[in-house]
C-alpha cells in the first residue's frame, strides 16, 4: 500500500465532501458568515494536529538531542513556519488561525463564541470536557472530539493522516471561487483578507505542504502494512468526521433561512 492507494480507498468520501449540498446553500453574505462561524473550528484544530506532529517528529524539549530523521524534521518544521508564522496581507506575521479570525472579523462574521471556546479550554485544561460542555452542535463536537483523541493515541501515523487526507485540499480552491463570485455581488463587504487567506492555502498545499505531507506519510509508514492499514482507517473516518462538520453548518444555514421566511 502507498498514498496513492489510500487516495483511491478514500476517493468516494472526497467525492461526497465536494459534492456536499452545502455549497449551494450559501446564497448570501449572512450565510457566508454561518459558514465562516462554523468552520473556523476546522482551522483552529488543524494546528493542534500539525502541533501534535512536530512534538512527535521534532525535538521540542530540553535538553535538545537530535530526532531520527533528518528528513521528516525539515518537512514537519518548514511547514509548521508556514502555518504558525505566515506574511499576512499586509505584510504582518500570524498564525493560519490568526488570519483566518481576522478575515472573519473583516468581513462581519461572530467570533465570539470560538473565543469563548477557547477561553473554556484554557480554563479547563481538558479539551474534551470543553469539547462536551460547549454548547457547540453535536457534530462539531464529534468533528473536535475525533482529533483530539487520535492526537491523544499518539501515532505519528495516525496524526499525519489526519492532517493529510483528512482536510481536502481541493477545499480552498472551490471556496476561492465562491469568495470571488461574493465580492463581485456584494461589493460593499470586505473579503480580501478571506480570499487572501485561501489562496495562500491553494499556493502552499499545491507548491509545498501536499507533496511534503505525501512524503511524510510515506517515511513514516514505510513498509509496514498495518501502519498503512491504519491510516487507510483513520483517514476514512476523518472525511467522515469532516462531512458530519459540513452537516452542521448545512443545518445552521437552513435554519437561519427558515426564519426569515
């Protein structure tokens, strides 16, 4: 088994996130904004995942020594730069996350209650009982709980393979158009810094951070067929996880747009 092959074991979930009935229920700005409201989720839990990776692959602690593979140290590092420390679109540093709340805030979406969120986690110290206690829809909760607990296992195999098929990457490419398609209908709000922010994930994961991912599994996997049996497993379930994510945002929208009618 390779990568290729767990592209096409994993294609019909792929098919169903892009064809997800979603997409055309974002008839307006206000949808736009539940949508952003709830994905943000997504953008957030990301880093623990790419977080989670470079304290598996890396060295983090003190005293330093070298880790074992020179290779998966550059890949895991010089992505984790990218996406913890990236040029804004005006020139600042910030985080994925950063950028992504920001360009929420531009464009007059609520982030409020993922702040709030994350001032629970803080408090707490136990995300899955912040997980539990929020007051997040059911299948955002699943969508968190499910990275969480693969991070929490602890298999390099596992948490890479959620980080690289779990996220489809073709995402930020068909929401690109959607944004553009916005700003030319809606010309008074501001979505630069949105499309900003996803077409810096178009030019990253196509020129640099898929094909390093792609190794990345492929080191870690190696010969091993019940490593490559495992991330077949997981990366299934996290398309599932991420399509039960869409679901709830989905059901938000048509809720928002039942009481206005």
């Amino acid at each position: 088994m390779n990568t290729e092959t767990i592209n096409k074991s994993i294609q019909a979930h792929k098919t169903q996130l892009l064809n997800h009935p979603l997409y055309t229920q974002i008839q307006n700005i206000d949808d736009l904004r539940h949508f952003l409201e709830g994905h943000v989720y997504a953008v957030w839990d990301f880093m623990s995942l790419l977080k989670a990776l470079q304290m598996k692959l890396t060295c983090t602690t003190t005293p330093w020594f070298a880790s074992a593979n020179p290779e998966m140290r550059y890949l895991i590092n010089e992505i984790v730069l990218a996406e913890e420390s990236d040029i804004t679109l005006d020139g600042r540093r910030q985080s994925h996350f950063e950028m992504y709340l920001e360009a929420m805030e531009a464009c007059g979406a609520n982030t409020e209650n993922v702040i709030v969120f994350l001032d629970s986690v803080i408090a707490m110290q136990n995300i899955f009982v912040s997980i539990r206690i929020s007051d997040l829809h059911p299948k955002i909760k699943d969508f968190l709980d499910f990275t969480f607990r693969v991070i929490e296992q602890g298999k390099p195999h596992e948490i890479a393979a959620t980080f690289t098929f779990g996220r489809e990457d073709l995402i930020p490419d068909m929401f690109t158009e959607i944004l553009k398609n916005f700003k030319a209908n809606f010309p008074e709000v501001d979505l630069s810094k949105l499309i900003y922010y996803f077409e810096r994930h178009i030019e990253l994961d196509a020129d640099d951070h898929g094909p390093m991912a792609m190794q990345m599994i492929t080191e870690l996997c190696g010969d091993d067929a019940q490593k490559w049996k495992e991330v077949e497993t997981v990366s299934i379930q996290a398309l599932e996880k991420r399509i039960g994510l869409w679901d709830a945002i989905e059901e938000h929208i048509n809720e928002k747009h039942l009481a206005t009618t």
